[in-house]
C-alpha cells in the first residue's frame, strides 16, 4: 500500500510503498478515506523532544471504511462500514489511568501515528475497541474533524465552564476553532476569539466566535472588555509559544482560569506575582477521551456542530510532503485533509 513515511528531521515525508498492516486479534482493519494533518505531526517531525522515529507512519484524524474484521472483533462491525477510531492505544489493564479510562495518560499507551502506525496510508489496522462508527449523517470527510473537535470538547469540560461564561480563546487554529464551538455550544456568553490572521478570524465566527480581535492592531484586553464589558473569566490558550502564559494570567478576570491546550517545547518565563494577586488558576488540557469523540459524532451527525470552516483543503498523496512542510509557516490554511485512496 502507497503512505507517507517519515524518516529524519529536515526530511520531507517520503510517499512510499509499505507493507499493508497485519490483522491481530480484535483488530479491524480499515481503508482510509480522509485524515486530517494536526500540528502535532508537524511538531513531531522537526528537532525537538517529540520527534517520532525513523519510519513512522503519521495520521491519527481519520475516517474510513471497515474492509476486515478479525478474530474476537466483536460482530457489531459489517465490511463497508463507516468509521473513526481514537487514536489512542492505551493497555487496558494498567490499573491506574486504564481503568478511569484516561487512556491517553497510560505509561504502555502508543499512539496511532506518533508510537503506532497512523493513516497517512490506504489502510490502516485498528483495535476494534478504539473504532467508532460513524452516526447516519455525518459524511466521512466532515467526520475526519472529529478529533481536533474532541480535543475542544475535552478543553470545555475539564474548564468546568458554566452557561454565561466569558471566554477568550487566543489562536484560531483547528484547536482555537474547536474551543469556540464547544464554548458557544456550552452557554458561553462572549467567546471572543484572538487571531492575527484575516482568515482564520472569519472561519472563528462561522465557527462560533461571537467576535474577534486583531492583537496586531488592538490592545486584547482593552479590546476585549470593550465587547464584553471586562476581562475573560476563561482564557484559553491555543497557540503553544513562549509568552502566551504570562499573557493568558494578565488577561484573565480575577478568580478566573486560563486553561492552556497550545503545545509548547520551549522554556516559559512570567512573574506568578499578578496570578497570585487574583488567584488565578492554570489548568491544562490533553487530548481526550472516547466519550469525547462520541459526543462530538452525535453532535456533527445531528448539524449542531458545522466542522466546514475548518476543512480548508482535501489533497492527494501527490500534494501530501510539500503541504506539509509549508505548514511549519504561518499561512491561512486550517484543516488539510489527506485522501489516500485519489489523487485529487
Ligand atoms: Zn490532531
Ligand atoms: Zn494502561
């Protein structure tokens, strides 16, 4: 089968053919229809501690069709199927994080396209127990958002956010967006959105932004409580750079909470002194858990959630390591999708 394999920092993702993946039992094995490129495969394929190895097949937002079902599977799968999976491949036994199903924190967890092989490819083998079926009216391209919208709903609910809430979600990537939707979806009253790019800032307001703001032509927190009469009672930060908690605890209202899903590699630097004169608390945010991804696939079934803002682009393998690498610099671009199985 045709994937993109990594194979060196500085490397582009080589289109290769590799073996298809061997079923094991309790697999299902699926062709994959869309997958999303995440800024996580970005970062994982440049220097730095999360740099995946030689040979990795990347690709963990993805949809597709069931085209084996193996052993001890269960029989709730059909061939023809269509399905989603987390990509999460936690052990199930660790007695700790496995069995509050906090897959994504277990120590054995390998994680499909960072420490298993991902969906950059024309197939894919799943543990059936991660596989989701897609609900009647949700198409497998809108259901490829899934993911980045699982981390959003995740980000929501461990904020402990209550209807009327003020939020102000800084960057609009696909994570930005996400935080927007599930922020309005949950009852917040402001969810302004901080974005310098023009683009994204219109695709935060089809998203569920109430507003938007330019940092590189206003002063936020002026701006900010402008629009909604003070400062955030949340800030969310989804941008993973040096500066940005320092920024987020000026920001926040007293009391109130900055919850940080950017991935940052780098040494940060604030003074604690003005989140400490206003008690404010820092929470982080990581992935998800399935029921995250099952709310989200209920939701995007049932038209309550619109993940089209955010699909910018569908390309092929031909496109796939060039779109790749342009990534790694600013543009307009949100969700690239991947198609595997055509070259458009
Ligand atoms: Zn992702
Ligand atoms: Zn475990």
């Amino acid at each position: 089968m045709r994937a993109a394999v990594f194979h060196e920092v500085g490397t582009p993702l080589a289109i290769e053919e590799v073996a298809k993946p061997e079923l094991r039992p309790g697999d299902v094995m699926i062709k994959i229809e869309y997958c999303g490129i995440c800024g996580s495969d970005l970062h994982a394929t440049q220097a730095g501690d999360l740099v995946v190895p030689d040979g990795m097949i990347l690709g963990h937002e993805f949809t597709g069709e069931i085209v084996e079902i193996g052993a001890e599977a269960g029989d709730q799968w059909q061939l023809g199927q269509q399905v989603t999976a987390v990509p999460v491949n936690a052990c199930d036994d660790c007695g700790r994080q496995c069995k509050y199903n906090r897959g994504i924190h277990c120590a054995n967890n390998l994680i499909t396209g960072f420490g298993a092989p991902g969906a950059y490819a024309e197939y894919i083998r799943v543990d059936s127990g991660n596989v989701l079926a897609l609900p009647d009216g949700l198409g497998l391209r809108e259901g490829a958002a899934a993911e980045p919208l699982a981390v959003g709903h995740h980000v929501i609910d461990k904020a402990n956010m209550r209807p009327g809430t003020n939020v102000l979600i800084i960057g609009a990537g696909p994570i930005g967006l996400s935080c927007a939707a599930f922020a309005r979806h949950c009852g917040a009253r402001h969810v302004v959105v901080s974005e310098i790019s023009e683009s994204r800032r219109t695709r935060a307001e089809q998203m569920g932004a109430t507003a938007t703001l330019d940092p590189g032509a206003c002063e936020v927190a002026e701006a900010y409580a402008a629009l909604a009469g003070g400062p955030p009672d949340l800030v969310i930060e989804c941008v993973g750079v040096p500066g940005m908690l320092g920024m987020c605890l000026d920001l926040v209202k007293f009391q109130g909470k900055v919850m940080v899903c950017g991935v940052c590699t780098q040494a940060e630097t604030f003074v604690p002194l003005a989140a400490l004169a206003k008690e404010a608390c820092l929470q982080w945010a990581l992935g998800y858990e399935k029921r995250d991804f099952e709310v989200v696939l209920d939701l995007l079934a049932e038209g309550r959630i619109d993940p089209q803002p955010m699909i910018t682009h569908v390309i092929g393998f031909e496109d796939l390591s060039k779109r790749f690498e342009d990534l790694r610099t600013p543009s307009d671009e949100c969700k690239i999708l991947l198609r595997p199985q055509s070259d458009a």
